[in-house]
C-alpha cells in the first residue's frame, strides 16, 4: 500500500456526484481547468491528491464553503490524456482526511490535510457487527441481482473492519449525501452498526420492490391475456362481419358516459350495467334491455342548463306579444322572474291554468317559455289511466319504458325546461292504478328533487322544472293533487278582448295559413263584432279562429277564380260568406215571461246561462225535474220548493195548493249534464212566479244556493257566469252579498254595463226579480 508522505500543500480535485472511499481503486474523468491542473501538480510531486465531494454537483467553479469537510486522500496510479481534452485517471483511496488551510493559487487549489487513522484491532463486539453486516450484505446482494458473485467473494475475505465498511458501503444504492455520511464516521464500530441498520432498510425496501413488480407483472399478464383474447374477439366478430362487435361499441358508450355529467352514483350504476353488457352475448334477450337502459341514462340531461333570460321588460313584452288579457297569469310569471333575479337559485312553481277550452292555456305555456328561454315539452294527459304512464314500467316486463316524465325529460335536453301537464283533470284511475297519485311526487317541490322512475329506478331532480299544468274542471282533480299546485284562473275573453285577440292574432296568422296577403283582404271591426256575437258563444276564442279560418277559405276562392283581387268584408257582406247567423245575441230581450228565470252556471267550458222552466198542474203535489240535472240541483229544487211553501202566507195560497198541483221543473238544453250549488235562488223565483203567475224580469240574471231559511250562500265563477251574463245580452245580475269580494276580478268594460244587486235572503231575491215585486 503507498504510503502518505505529504500532508501540507495538497492539491484539491472537487468531485461531482461521486465520492470515493479508502480502498476503493476506480476511474475518474477530469475536465474542468483548476482539476486537470491539480492532477498534474500532483503527478510532478509525489502523485497524492485530496478529493473532496461537492455539496451541489452543478456548481462549476466551487469555492470553499461549497465542500464537504472531510475527503478521501488518494494516490493517482495512472493519467491518460483523452481525444476530447480530459484526463481520465485511475486514483486509489488511502485514507480519511479532514483538510484546512484553502488557498487558492493561480490555476490550482491546494489545502493542507489531517489523515484519520483507524483501529484495525477486532474485539468481539466488532467481529459480531462483521458477521452480521456480511450477513445482511449477502442476502442484499442475492435479492438485488445487482452485485455479483465475484464481489461477494471480495468482501467476504476482506478482514479489516474498517475497510469492509467502506466497500459494501460503496456497493449500495446511497445517495451521495448517505455516502458522505459514512464516510464522515470515524468510528469503526459505528460506521459497522449504522451499515447493518441501512442494509435492514434497504432489504426491506427491496422486498416491496419484489411484491409490487410480482403484482405488476400479473397484472400485465392479465392485461395482455386480456388484450390477446379481445383481440381474437375482434378477429372472429370480424370473419363474421359484425365488424367490431360489442368492443367498439362498449368503448364508445364508456366514453359518453364519463362524458354526459352523471351524478358519481349513477354513473357507478352506468358503468356497471356496462359491464354486465360488456359480458352477456349479443343473441341473449337481456343484452337489448340492459343497452336500452344504459341509452336512456346516456340521454337524459343530468347537468346541461339553460340560462334563464333575467329580462322582465323582455319578457313582459314577449307575453304581451302573444296574449291580449291575461293579468294575472303574466303578474305571476313576471314576479318568478323578478324573485329568480334577486334570488339564483329557486325551485320551479307549479303553476294550474285553469279555465275553459280556447282561452289560451297550453300557447300561454309556449310563450312563458320563450321569455324565459327555456326548452319547452308538453305531455298531454287526457285519457291516461295507467300509473305506469307516469312513473314508468319495470325493467323485467317486456317492452318496458320510462314514464312520460323522463320521456319528457330527455326530449327537453335540460334539467330546467317549461314542462306542460296538458289536461292533468283528464286522467282516471282503473285496476291499473291511479295516475294522479303518481303525480303527487313529480309536482310537490318538497320531493320532485329526488323522483324515482320504475324503469330508470336511481333518483332524478325535478326541482329546477317549471311545471304548468292545464285543466278545465279543477272539481275532477284529486284534492291531494290540487294543494300541490298554485292555480291561476283563466276565465275567459270579453267581447271586448275578443275583438282584440281577433285583428291582432287569429286574422294574421289564418291569412298566412290560407297563403292569403293582408292588401287583398280587410275584415272590418263591425264584422269582427259579428263573427263574435252570432257565429260563436264560447269563454274562449277556439271557434272563433275556426270561423275566421272559413272566412280565409270563401275569400282565397274568390280571389282564385277571379272574381275579386281584394275583398271587404263587413256585416252585409259577412252573412254571404258565412251563411245566416247560428245564435242570437241577447237572447234574454224578447220579454216578460211566467215561470221562467234566467240561470247563469260554471261549465267545463266556461260560464253560461240556463233557462229554468216551472209549470203547474192539477195533481197530487208530485214534484218532478227534468232536463238531466245532478244530485245537487235535485237537492237545490227540492230546497226552493220547501223555502217556497214556508211563504204560503205572504203569497196568499191555501195550505192545500201544493197538495192538489204537480210542479214540473224542467231545465232545457237537451241532454247537457247539469250540476252544481248555484240554482236554488233560480229555482225558488220561477216556482214563485208560477205560483203568483207573475212574470220575471227578463233582463235579469241570478245565480246563487238557497237554504231552507230563505238564506242566500255564496258560489264560484262569478266571473264566468257575468261574462257569459253579459254575451247573452242580461243588464242585471243577482248574485250573494258574500261575492261582493269578486267582483274586483271582472273586467271593468264587463262591470259598467252590468247592475249586481248583491242579497242575503231569497226574499230579497223575489222581490226585485218579480214584475211588480214580492
């Protein structure tokens, strides 16, 4: 071994991410200026260098502050001078050495040194740290595969303990601040115990190195067992001409699933139905069910929104555009919007138009939509009895289906559509089910975030809907069902918003249906009156527009035979092109009548009047009614007739009249059903004028319930029983004192050219509609 002779004036070669121990002999490649200049220093004198190991390997030129204190002094054995200007020399480590005294000459650096010599002695305690740092040493070596059998052979017969530290020490994966570590440790003993605790860790870390490639390695022979078999699936399906079979298929659904924004719940249920798919051959009949679900899932909107259009003025002028009267639906649709402003999240109302046929419920719904700018889907109802209708059949019967809530859904493509309820009074319930009490989920804003489909099974959110229902009849609609919806009456046009509706809708839009341009024909507003008062008699506009539509059709003729380029009409001129009138206006001004009162009554199709009839003949007091009345009218008579016989005395009849003439109240048009707790006070006033033969005021109209006390009780529709009191020409209504409170809701055009004489008691009653008083 060479002996050290220089301790002062060593020169320095800084190492970059290498360090050498004692005993260790290897190559080293110089390069930078200050190094190769030291090396040949060292080689003039006595061939000893001090290397020292940066801190930081990317330093190019480092200063004092930048080196490990202690470094590894090393004897040049050979210098070989490279193509490309470096030296690349074999050094071999002596000894540790701490050096002091940096002095940087011009093109060297050099340091005078202090050589750490080590014990070589081996008491028990060190040759036990020796064994069990080979020990350890050669079960690292056989795991690793890294370190060959020569090397263990080298090590084992090493005999100095500090010397066996150092080489094993320079045979594991140590970053150099580790390395530096040890080298660092003086203490033989310690340098051996701190070994044999790294040479543990390492081993250990090796293990888990071993478990995890082992399971990587199974997993990549899975895949590629996986990878081999689909592709030989790919081959046959494609000798068979199925192309891609289902591999392509199932790529492409999983894709649209991570796609389309599911909740993280239902795509768990999406991608394992997926799986299933993936799995079950094409010819079984549950392959075609399980694709059709995972379809319907696909499709449905879970996250896409539309922006609600947060303009009121915008959207008051859109309802304005398309509706002529309306107040109150339009103040409601307004204040949704000015709360949703105020307010961004809010859950949809559940709004009832309720109201006769042609009043403009289902297009009021299309144009809520569009000033909100929201989708629009309507459903209609009418007729469904199936409960499967709403909440959808079970995926295991054949042909199964969402209900129409999720069909309508999916046709919408956002979760916050204007979603119609087309005649929700229409459904019915049979053995099938009661499809109004499916309906109570979908429509209480309490529960429709989380409704749940038979065929879709996993929770969908409804509460962003804006449901608007429709119904003519609010009387046929579950009561449960009812409370759940905000109802909004519509109870039908004025003459006056008729008219209105008529130039500024119905005549455009039949002229463009009828290809037909507004300078070759002008309907005159007296025409319009007319079409109105003897072609139609309904609350709402639909036979109207029917009757403009036959109007467009006689003219187009005209125009394309030549006979006229540009046709008026007026009231003359109507007449000719619709044929004589169907109905008389103002049918109550013909006169005085005996035993008739005019009724005024709440339809399905708005309001109306009715006339009822009473005659007596000799008899036996029989009481009989006609003209296909209901329970409660039949109860209603039978009321009148007592309340009557309690005013025998004031109408100076004998106690045996009623005993010995029959009362027939009939009440004529034809078979129409008739019912409801409004004719009493009609009934009891043609009763008494029959009995007095005192003819009733025929301008008047009278609707209200009667009690046996002769007290009057309040009804509904008012507003619909005086429009319809106004459409047939009556001046006067008599009408409970307790609806005084309805009067606000008729329309004021309606309201100056009506008297309401508002009464408590039927005495009242009989004495302002008798000719000649009570």
């Amino acid at each position: 071994m060479v002996t050290i002779q220089k301790t002062t004036n060593v020169p320095l070669l800084p190492l970059r991410g290498l360090l050498v121990y004692p005993s260790m002999v290897l190559h080293i490649d110089v390069g930078r200026n200050r190094s190769v200049a030291a090396l040949e220093q060292a080689m003039l004198e006595d061939q000893m260098i001090l290397l020292v190991t940066q801190k930081e390997m990317h330093d190019e030129q480092p200063e004092e502050q930048d080196l490990y204190s202690i470094g590894t002094m090393a004897y040049v054995k050979q210098m070989l001078k490279l193509p490309n200007g470096t030296l690349r020399i074999l050094v071999e480590g002596l000894a540790r050495a701490a050096w002091t005294n940096y002095r940087v000459l011009e093109k060297y650096t050099v340091v005078d040194v202090d050589i750490k010599e080590e014990s070589t002695s081996k008491d028990v305690e060190t040759q036990a740290l020796m064994r069990t740092l080979l020990t350890y040493f050669e079960k690292y070596a056989k795991s690793s595969n890294k370190i060959t059998n020569e090397t263990i052979s080298t090590v084992v017969d090493i005999e100095e303990p500090g010397r066996l530290a150092d080489i094993i020490a320079s045979h594991l994966p140590f970053k150099i601040a580790d390395k530096q570590e040890v080298l660092e440790m003086l203490s033989v003993k310690k340098r051996l115990d701190h070994l044999i605790i790294r040479l543990h860790d390492e081993q250990e870390v090796l293990d888990l190195e071993k478990k995890i490639s082992s399971k990587v390695k199974q997993s990549m022979e899975r895949t590629q067992k996986e990878y081999y078999l689909r592709e030989q699936m790919k081959a046959i399906q494609t000798e068979l001409g199925d192309r891609e079979g289902k591999t392509g298929e199932v790529a492409e659904l999983r894709q649209r699933i991570d796609e389309v924004g599911m909740p993280d719940s239902i795509k768990e249920v999406a991608l394992k139905e997926l799986d299933r798919y993936e799995k079950i051959p094409a010819a079984s009949a549950e392959s075609g069910v399980i694709r059709n679900y995972i379809d319907w899932l696909i499709s449905l909107p879970w996250t896409k929104a539309t922006e609600d259009r947060m303009n009121i003025a915008y959207a008051e002028k859109i309802l304005d555009r398309d509706h002529d009267g309306l107040e109150k639906v339009k103040e409601r649709v307004l204040e949704y919007l000015a709360v949703r402003q105020l307010k961004n999240s809010l859950r949809g109302p559940i709004l009832c138009l309720a109201g006769p046929p042609g009043v403009g419920k289902t297009s009021l719904a299309r144009s809520i939509a569009e000033s909100l700018d929201r989708n629009f889907v309507r459903i209609s109802l009418g007729g469904v009895r199936d409960e499967s209708e709403i909440r959808g059949h079970r995926r295991t019967y054949v042909g199964a289906m969402p209900g129409r809530i999720i069909q309508g859904m999916k046709k919408a493509g956002t979760i916050n559509p204007v979603f119609l309820l087309d005649e929700i009074d229409k459904m019915s319930n049979d053995f099938r089910g009661d499809p109004a009490a499916a309906m109570l989920e979908v429509l209480d804003p309490a529960q429709n975030n989380t409704f749940s489909d038979h065929y879709i099974e996993e929770s969908y959110d409804l509460s962003n809907v804006l449901f608007i229902a429709t119904a003519n009849d609010l009387s046929t609609i579950p009561g449960p069902l009812l409370d759940r919806m905000e109802v909004i009456s519509i109870a039908g046009y004025t003459e006056i918003e008729k008219a209105q509706i008529t130039n500024n809708h119905l005549i455009p839009k039949q002229l463009k249906e009828h290809g037909l341009k507004k300078t070759q024909v002008i309907i005159k507003d007296e025409a319009v009156i007319d079409i109105i008062r003897y072609y139609t008699r309904e609350a709402g506009v639909r036979s109207l527009e029917r009757q403009i539509a036959t109007l467009c059709r006689k003219i187009a003729k005209i125009i394309v035979s030549g006979e006229k380029k540009r046709v008026t009409v007026n009231s003359k001129s109507l007449q000719q092109l619709l044929g004589k009138h169907r109905f008389r206006y103002g049918q109550a001004e013909k006169e005085n009548q005996v035993g008739v009162a005019t009724g005024l009554a709440y339809t399905t199709v708005g309001g109306d009047t009715l006339q009822i009839e009473v005659s007596l003949t000799p008899g036996k007091g029989k009481l009989q009614l006609t003209g296909k009345l209901g329970e409660v009218m039949k109860e209603s008579a039978q009321t009148a007739l007592s309340y009557v016989r309690t005013k025998m005395n004031k109408l100076n009849v004998d106690a045996e009249y009623f005993e010995t003439h029959d009362i027939h109240i009939h009440v004529p048009e034809g078979a129409v059903p008739k019912d409801g707790p409004s004719a009493g006070i009609t009934m009891a006033t043609a009763i008494a004028s029959a009995i007095l033969h005192r003819p009733i005021r025929r301008e008047v109209g009278m609707t209200g319930e009667i009690t046996l006390r002769g007290r009057v009780l309040p009804i509904g529709g008012l507003k619909e029983k005086t429009l319809s009191a106004h459409r047939a020409g009556l001046t006067t209504i008599i009408c409970p004192k307790d609806n005084e409170r309805d009067l606000e809701d008729i329309p004021d055009s309606v309201r100056e050219q009506l008297t309401f004489k508002l009464v408590s008691s039927a005495d009242e009653v009989l004495a302002y509609a008798l000719d000649g008083g009570f």
